[in-house]
C-alpha cells in the first residue's frame, strides 16, 4: 500500500513538473512576442521610433503639399495681380510633383495619402474673399507666412528622420520650399503688402541648418522634376535657394 502511495507520488510531482515547465516556456514566448512584435514593427525598440518618424513625416507631406495645391487654386482663379496669378500656378505645379514623387516612398512604407481638414479649410476662407486688391494682398500674405511656417516645421521633423531616401526627399523639399519663400517675398511687395509685415514673418524663417524655437504646422512644398533613367522623376534642389 506505501509502496502505491510512494509511486503515486512521483508519478504527481513528474505531472506538476511537466506542467510547470511547459508554463515557463509558454510565458517567455509571450514575452518574446510582447517584446519583438511583428518584424519590422518590433514594441519599443529605435527601429520602430525611426520607421514612425518617417511614416508621420510622408503621411502630414501628402497632406501639407494637397493644402498648397487647393489654396493655390483658389489664387489662381481670383488672383488680380499676374505675379500673384503666376506664382500661383507655379505652386499648384510644383507641389503637384512634390506629392508625385513621394507615391514611390509612401509605398515602401506602406503609407497611403489622405486628405486632410486643414486643406479644405484654407482654401474656403479665401474661397469667400472678394477678388481685388485687398484679395491679392491678404492672399499673399497668406502664402508668404504659410512657407515660413513649412520651413520651421520641416527644419525640426528632417532632424528625426534617419532613413536616407525619406531624408533626401525632406531635403529636397526644404530647398525648394526656401525658394518658394523668395518668390513669395517679391510677390508680396509686388501686390502692395507693406514691409514691416513681410520683414516680420521673413525675420522668422530659420538659416540653413538651422530651428525655429515656436511651433509651427505644415510641411508642404513643391518640387522641380528631373527624369532619372528609370523614367521616374525625382526632387532637385535649386542653386538659387537663398539663405534666410
């Protein structure tokens, strides 16, 4: 009878063992997987901070560079002056080709343009503006600080990204951007702006390589295209960007 009790024994330890081991096992691959996550998209670790940067980066491109196209539109359309009317149209072209080159990288990083309220709202405040001279200068204005805003914006978020072919498109949309802002500073002399106001949002541009201390919103701005020999074209920078 012991010798039953004694077997019975061991037999429950073995069993509780047994169990207690395959706990253990079943616990650490759960927090391998807490841990890791899906690769590519591992919890916690640089390499999701870097990819995230990038992803926030393309997702609020798409959407600052659609703002620029539809306000551009509306100047366009109601713009007088034919230096505003021009540049205008440069605006839609060239952030047109800014959102056009960033489909291919977007890809890669499986993120998918989406249209954003801010556009929407920016085009329908000078939708309702009446065309005329107060129109010309308000609306270039408008441009003027909006570039200033996306140059102290995008300064800050090039700074995090670290991946090369997003980090060379951020650059090529600072360069192009700092020479939208000189255009945008002689159209609005051009359409009456009076200076204190163009020397205030110009005074607040950063230098090359440099920060904006207030925060700011918006990153859109256009491109010049260059066809590479696969057929698609890419971001250049202007030898005429200016320093601020």
């Amino acid at each position: 009878m012991r010798k039953v009790m004694l077997k019975s024994l061991k037999t429950a330890c073995v069993i509780t063992t047994i169990t207690g081991l395959s706990t253990l096992a079943t616990q650490a691959r759960d927090d391998q997987r807490t841990t890791t996550g899906t690769p590519g998209y591992q919890t916690g670790t640089p390499t999701t901070t870097v990819e995230h940067s990038a992803k926030s980066f393309i997702k609020q491109a798409f959407q600052d560079n659609q703002a620029e196209i539809d306000l551009a539109n509306v100047g366009m359309t109601k713009a007088q002056n034919a230096d505003l009317k021009s540049f205008s149209q440069q605006l839609v072209q060239d952030h047109s080709q800014a959102n056009k080159d960033l489909q291919p990288i977007a890809q890669k990083y499986g993120v998918n343009e989406q249209p954003s309220r801010f556009a929407e709202h920016a085009a329908n405040k000078f939708e309702k503006e009446t065309p005329g001279p107060d129109f010309d200068k308000k609306f270039a204005t408008e441009i003027l600080k909006d570039h200033q805003k996306n140059i102290a914006k995008l300064e800050r978020t090039s700074a995090k990204i670290q991946e090369a072919d997003v980090k060379q498109y951020a650059d090529m949309l600072l360069s192009k951007m700092r020479e939208h802002l000189q255009h945008a500073e002689t159209v609005a002399k051009a359409v009456g702006v009076d200076q204190s106001t163009i020397s205030s949002v110009m005074s607040k541009t950063p230098a090359v390589g440099g920060t904006s201390e207030t925060e700011q919103s918006g990153v859109g701005a256009g491109t010049s295209g260059k066809t590479d020999q696969g057929g698609t074209k890419q971001l250049q920078p202007n030898s005429s960007t200016s320093q601020q």
